[in-house]
C-alpha cells in the first residue's frame, strides 16, 4: 500500500482474518449478531469488567459515553489538549465545554491530575484521561479526585487496549479506571478493524443506556424480532445508529486474540528504539523510558531538542523512506478552538502542552517492523536531527 522503507504503522493480518471475515459473508447474517455478542464478552474479559459494548467507531463510543452519563449543555469536560481532536468535538457536539488541562510533563504527556483540580469549577461534570501512546498514568490520583468531588471519569482508550496501571495495589487494565472506557478499533490501532469501537464499564446503568443510544433508542433490536423474540419495540429515548457490523466484530475478535503478543512485540521495539536512541541521538527526549512492562505501546513518540524545525526533521526523515507523524497539535490550537476563554476569562494557555505538541515527533511502530528497521529510523532521525542542529 506504500512506498515507504518503513511506515509509520502497518496491519498485522493473516489468513486468519480473511477466513473470519468470509464466516460472516457466508452467514448472510451482517449486522450485530452472534460476532458481536462474542468479540463483546471477550472483550469485556481482557478488560476485566462487566460490560463492553461494541460501536461503531472510537469517536461515537466518546460520545455515547457522555451522553449516558446526562452530559450536555452547561456541563464541563476537563480533558487533555494534547489528545486526537474527537474528546474536544463530540464535548462541543453535546452542546457541553471542553476545559483543556496540562500534561505532566515533556516526557509523561498525560493529563496531570493537580492541573485537573486547579479546573474544577461547579459545571464539571467529567475528566476525561486520554492514555497517550498505550501508557497509563496519574489515574490513581484522577480517580481519587473525581470520586471525593462527584465527577465522572471516561477513559479515552483508544491507543491502550491491553494496557494497565496499578491503582491501590493492583494493576486495572485500560477501560477498566474511569466509570466508561472508550476504544477505537480504526486501521492504524494495536486492534484494527478498519472502523469500530468498544464502551467498557462495570454499570448496569450506563452499559444499558449505551445499549439503547447505540440503536435508535429503540428498546428491541432487529436479531431479536428476526428470532422471533419481539415483534414490535418502543423509543423511550432518543438514540442514533452506531452500530457495529459482524465483519468487524469477526475482524476483532482475532485481532483480539493476537493482542498480548503484538502489544509484546511493541515494548519489545520501544526497548531496543530507547536503547539505540540513546547512543546515536541523546539530544532528543524520550517520554516514558522505562515505562513500557505494562503499557500498550501503541506510539513511539520523541521530543526534538528546542530550536529544530520539526518540519526539516520530517522532510529529511521521508528522503530516507521513513514516515514520521505528529501526536498531536494541542486542541486549543485548532482553528475551531481558538480564543477560547478559561474559567478566569483568560485565553486557554498550557505552556507544557504546546511545547509539547510543537517538538513531539512520531516514530514508526507496529508489531512487524523489524530490528533492522529500528536501525535505519533511528540513523535516519540521527541524521534528520544533526543536519537540522547545523542550518
Ligand atoms: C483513534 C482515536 C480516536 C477516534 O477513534 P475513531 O475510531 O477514529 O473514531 C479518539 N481518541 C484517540 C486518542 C484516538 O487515537
């Protein structure tokens, strides 16, 4: 599909998936059935809560996951700025406020849980915490904080299936922290599916008003009056399509039982990048060293030394064949964000998160990238980086 040496990520399928999928086109049966229901529980039991509900992409299961929880106008979301685009616009899509807060630090990009309650304001009404690059951290606190004040938290989990932290003593997987985890499945994720999504949580509630926004609000769904169960159905609620279909549900549930040993072969990767990185360009900063046991590694980000054009690096990187990417320009940059005022009425400033957003380079990273090609990224960037010190 590319004519890169090395692509920034790459599908891991086999013939596995290709008979999965032509199970289900010889079935006749395409929309959620049987697939769905079993790529659910097994999904549900890697995360190791109660319910998981298949979507149709990452970016409805954020907004369903608000939506249950009676999120809208007047409400606010503190989330993180350095995050993909879909928190921020499903937050504005419900009609509630996106607050933006800052990072740790340079080389632990994740929202920082003190920076969180300096935001609190009485119209917070959710955190949510978007597991950067497969890594977790800061939600014991996150989760202390939210619970003492009475405020929602929603995993953004979409780089971090597989991934955990230890909380109280014992390590809680991606999905399984806030009050709802959010999981995309698209073509570039540890669990690619082309589109998808899952909603994971422990409550009866919330897993059954997901349900229900899921598909119309109806209160039946189409196997069910195709089996004979129910002949007719209501609409207490207003719902939407987000439905997933069996194709991606028989897609998942093998990419799900790849999963462990891909996320291995990523810390894997991420070792040897750190190690090689070190030698041969020190100059730059490596997020999360260490921090690999229990993370998903879904990227394999660095931080440019101040004062190199990020653009050069990449241009000089593509010459060399190798893709790089950008994790991501902070939301409150976006055209559609800009000028937005804090609770202060000041405009949204978050030092940590634009130096960030404006020296972070990505890095190739997928499980079938070879030690050989680590090597040439990481001479490649050496080079990219030294010519870039010396214009
Ligand atoms: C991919 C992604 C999403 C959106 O998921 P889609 O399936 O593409 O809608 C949201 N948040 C993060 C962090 C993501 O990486």
């Amino acid at each position: 599909m590319s004519n890169w040496r090395v692509s920034l990520s790459d599908l891991d399928y086999g013939p596995e998936e290709e008979a999965a999928v032509l199970a289900v086109l010889r079935s006749k049966w395409l929309t959620m059935g049987d697939e769905t229901a079993g790529f659910e529980r097994e999904f549900a039991a890697l995360v190791g809560c109660k319910h998981a509900i298949s979507v149709s992409n990452g970016t409805v299961a954020l907004q369903l996951a608000y939506l249950a929880l009676g999120l809208g106008p007047g409400d606010e979301i503190i989330q993180p700025s350095v995050n993909f685009i879909a928190a921020a616009n499903m937050t504005r899509a419900i009609g509630a406020t996106p607050v933006f807060a800052e990072i740790i630090s340079l080389d632990c990009p994740i929202l920082d849980p003190a920076d969180v309650e300096r935001r609190i304001t009485p119209r917070t009404k959710a955190v949510v915490v978007m597991h950067y690059g497969g890594y977790l951290a800061g939600n014991q606190q996150l989760k202390e904080l939210c619970d003492r004040r009475d405020i929602a938290l929603i995993e953004d989990a979409c780089h971090a299936p597989g991934g955990s932290e230890l909380i109280h003593g014992k390590q809680v997987q991606a999905g399984n922290i806030g009050q709802l985890g959010c999981f995309s499945f698209f073509s570039n994720k540890n669990l690619a599916t082309g589109e998808g999504g899952m909603i994971t949580t422990d409550s009866d509630q919330l897993a059954a008003a997901v349900r229900s926004l899921r598909s119309h609000g109806m209160t039946t769904v189409t196997l069910d009056r195709h089996r004979g169960h129910a002949f007719g159905y209501d609409v207490p609620r207003v719902g939407f399509n987000c439905r997933p279909t069996e194709i991606t549900a028989a897609l998942g549930r093998v990419q799900l039982a790849k999963l462990a040993a891909g996320n291995q072969r990523r810390r894997e990767l991420t070792a040897l990048y750190h190690r090689l990185l070190a030698q041969r360009v020190p100059q730059v900063l490596l997020p999360f060293a260490g921090q690999a046991q229990h993370a998903a590694c879904h990227l394999m980000p660095v931080v440019l030394p101040e004062g190199i054009t990020r653009e050069n690096v990449m241009l000089s990187m593509r010459e060399a064949g190798v893709q790089s990417s950008i994790h991501y320009r902070a939301a409150h940059t976006m055209t559609a964000y800009e000028g937005m005022l804090d609770s202060a009425g000041q405009s949204v400033r978050l030092p940590l998160s634009e130096a960030y957003s404006s020296r972070v380079l990505t890095l190739p990273l997928h499980p079938r990238l070879s030690e050989e090609q680590v090597g040439i990224v990481v001479e490649a960037l050496a080079a990219a980086v030294s010519g870039a010190s010396g214009q």
